[in-house]
C-alpha cells in the first residue's frame, strides 16, 4: 500500500455559487438546467476550466473526474479544439445546408463503426435515441420495445418508464407527463439476465421492434457485462427478428475508438453515439444498416429532422478530438491510466476493510458503497447516504466526482500521473472518514 499522506482541505467557500443558486432557484425549477446538477443543498457554479481542472465562482480549484458527464475525454480547453472551432467560427457558425465537414465526418465516423452503414447527425443523445427507436418501429411495423433497468437512454416518453410487477409485466411511467399508452409499449428487463430477455421475446412474439441497450451501464456505475451476456442478447435478438441498438452515447470513443461494439466484437443493427464526438459542443448520431437508415426521410417514410442537425462547430470539435486520439494514441494512454486508478483505489479499499466495491473500464471508475453490483436492483442497495457524505468530504478536498452513488466518474487524458496521485490520496483521507 503507497504511503498516502493527505490532509483535507478547509471547507470550501461558497459564497459566490449560494448568491446565483437564490437568484436561479427563482427562475428556474430546482435553480439548475438539468436535475442531475441539483447538488444539495447547493451546487457550486464554475467560472472557468482548463485541462483537468474546474475553477468555481469563489475560485476553489477542483480536480474534475465528472468531465460533463463523459464528453470532455481530451480535459477541457484543449487547444486543438479551441484551436479548430475558431477556425470553423471565422467561416460560419451555422449555415442550414449541407457541408463538405458534415460527407468528411460521416465516412470517417462509418470507418470506426462498421455497423454504421448509413448515419444522421443531431444535436444530442436523446435525439439520438429517440429516433433509433424510431426507426425500429417504423421499419418493423412494431410498437413495443425493450430497455433495460437502469439504463438511460435520454428524457423522451418511451424510456421515462419504469418496471412493472413482473418480468412480462408492461412498464409504467417515470414522470408526470408521460403518457400510459407510450409507456405501456416499453418492456424492461433486468441486466445480466438472459433468461429474462428468453422469457419477454417469448411472451410477445411478433410485437417486439427493438431492444436498446448501454453495453455497459453508464448511468448507475458503471456495471459491467458478464461475460457472454452481450453476445446472448445479440443471439436472442436476432434469433426473434429483434432490432439490437446499441445506446453507446457513454461508451463511444472511450472502450474503442469503435465504441464497446469494437470491444466486446458485438454488431448491433442500429448504434447512437454522441458526447466525445461533440468535444464538448452539443451533437448525437443515430445510424445502422444500410436498408433500415434508408426509410429515413427524405429516402423514406420514417420522419427525422432538426435546424441543427449536421451544425459545423460540433463537427469541426468531433473531428478534431479524433485527430488527437489518433495521433496520440491517447486510448493507450488513459486506460492505463483507468487501471491505475482503479487498482490504487482497490488497495485503499482493501486497506481500510470498508467492503466497498471498486468497478470500471477503460477510463471509467466508481466505488460502490456495497458489493459489486451487476444490474439496476443490486445497485440500489449500495448506501446512497454514505456515499454522499463521501461527496462532499472529496468536494471539500479539492476533487470533483459524479454526485450520485449512480454515475460513472471519467478521467481524462489531461489527468496527469500527478493529478491521480493527488486524488488517491484524497480518496484515502475522505474513505477514512
């Protein structure tokens, strides 16, 4: 065990983030723009951010291992993406017709993914998904679909739903707003449970479009695959004429630069991607065979549109961060660095006899307060409580993590081996406590 020497920081000064929390909580519902950033009983608001690094409005630095919930894989302000926006910028920002970038990014993004034999830009994952699922229906001629529990697939009315009583049961809705009859057309299935996905196909032959899935659950760890279980529902799907999406907004350019369809070797029918290929600007990509994106209007009768589909400056963003990755090989790179992370927080753990779990791949992390969970039930009984008093000790200390038990942190490749010795070693001050 590396001898860890860390002392917590004071408390941080907030004054500066607790005035602009009072005047947005009176304009807007919860003071914040999505409810993920509701940090009680205040969030900090950033100023400022450069590499690995957040800056508040009160100026406290913090390691950031939350990187806009994944898209910032390169750290922020990379300087080849400033560089290249500023370039796009002085030729327009926004033009309402094609472009050459948008024919250079669509060949470049079907060459990592295969399976992506024709593709659509949007303006973010939740488009994305949408219209995956979408397309399922439209080309099936089939309403119902399947998601699995825990994973998030965006804020539309077909995944806001959730489990009924029982493994056949229709689903319900999440949220005020969404209507019976959408949800009652979304299946969900526990993950890592093949044979609960056998017994669904069964129970609704003929009626089922598709199944969308994050290979790996982004948004409650992450949890991780068993082995086999990708290439079973891969097998089942196809074996019932089931459309298979893939969901890898998360996992996209971060397992591979193919996404976890590259590693895992799995070929799913439609994929959705968005995040790393924004490089921090908004976008989505939804994508598949050849003859299901061609029902795709204009070609076809499956409705899809958008003012800021194919928008330069994302593209321009995405394309740059690619060329980093690949020149640098900076995948290499930051899964070393994930596995190191990974193996010094599990000797922290294990130092300090807590019967915490630590999970992750590539360059995803987390400590489960509990067992090591493998699907959406058994997360649930981590301490959600512990590990937010967790939060806000590493908070205090000077490290930015996901404020949920249920996200997955990310590093990133401005994390530097120093930056991940400092962050250990708060790790190992604040699980002390």
């Amino acid at each position: 065990m590396i001898n860890l020497p860390y002392r917590v920081a004071l408390l941080m000064h907030l004054d500066s983030s607790i005035r602009l929390f009072d005047r947005a909580k009176k304009l807007m519902p919860g003071g914040v723009s999505s409810p993920v950033r509701a940090i009680s009983p205040y969030p900090f608001y950033t100023a400022r951010a450069e590499g690995p690094y957040l800056w508040d409005a009160d100026d406290n630095r913090l390691i950031d291992y939350c990187l806009a919930y994944g898209p910032m894989i390169l750290g922020h302000r990379h300087p080849a993406i400033v560089q290249a926006v500023a370039e796009q910028m002085k030729r327009g920002w926004l033009y309402g017709t094609p472009s050459e970038l948008e024919v250079a990014a669509a060949e470049r993004i079907s060459r990592l993914y295969p399976s992506m034999e024709m593709l659509r830009f949007v303006s973010s994952g939740t488009e994305a998904t949408q219209a995956a699922l979408r397309v399922a229906r439209g080309a099936t001629g089939r309403d119902k679909v399947i998601k699995i529990e825990g994973g998030f697939h965006g804020a539309h009315d077909s995944v806001l739903v959730k489990a009924g009583s029982g493994a056949t049961t229709l689903s319900i809705p999440d949220s005020r707003g969404v209507p019976a009859d959408t949800a009652k057309n979304t299946l969900q299935l526990p993950y890592n449970d093949l044979p609960a996905l056998e017994t669904v196909l069964k129970a609704f032959p003929g009626q089922i479009a598709g199944l969308i899935i994050e290979p790996v659950l982004g948004n409650i760890g992450p949890v991780l695959p068993e082995e086999g279980y990708l290439e079973g529902v891969r097998q089942l799907t196809r074996e019932n004429d089931v459309l298979l999406i893939f969901d890898e907004v998360i996992t996209g350019f971060r397992l591979a630069l193919g996404g976890a369809q590259e590693h895992f070797g799995i070929k799913p029918d439609l994929t959705t991607l968005g995040k790393i290929i924004g490089g921090g600007f908004p976008v989505g990509i939804f994508g598949g065979r050849r003859d299901l994106l061609e029902q795709v209007a204009p070609s076809g009768a499956i409705y899809q549109a958008g003012t800021f589909n194919g928008s330069p400056v994302p593209l321009a963003s995405g394309m740059a961060t690619l060329d980093v990755m690949e020149k640098e090989n900076v995948l290499e790179k930051l899964n070393a660095t994930g596995k190191q992370m990974r193996k010094g927080l599990q000797e922290i753990v294990d130092d300090l006899r807590l019967g915490y779990s630590v999970v992750g791949i590539a360059s995803m992390f987390k400590i489960f307060f509990g067992e090591e969970p493998h699907n959406y039930v058994q997360a649930l009984k981590c301490d959600k409580a512990g590990y937010l008093a967790f939060f806000r000790r590493m908070l205090d200390a000077g490290v930015f993590l996901t404020p949920s038990q249920y996200e997955t942190d990310f590093i990133s490749a401005a994390h530097s081996p120093e930056v991940i010795q400092t962050t250990l070693e708060a790790f190992s001050s604040c699980l002390k406590n």
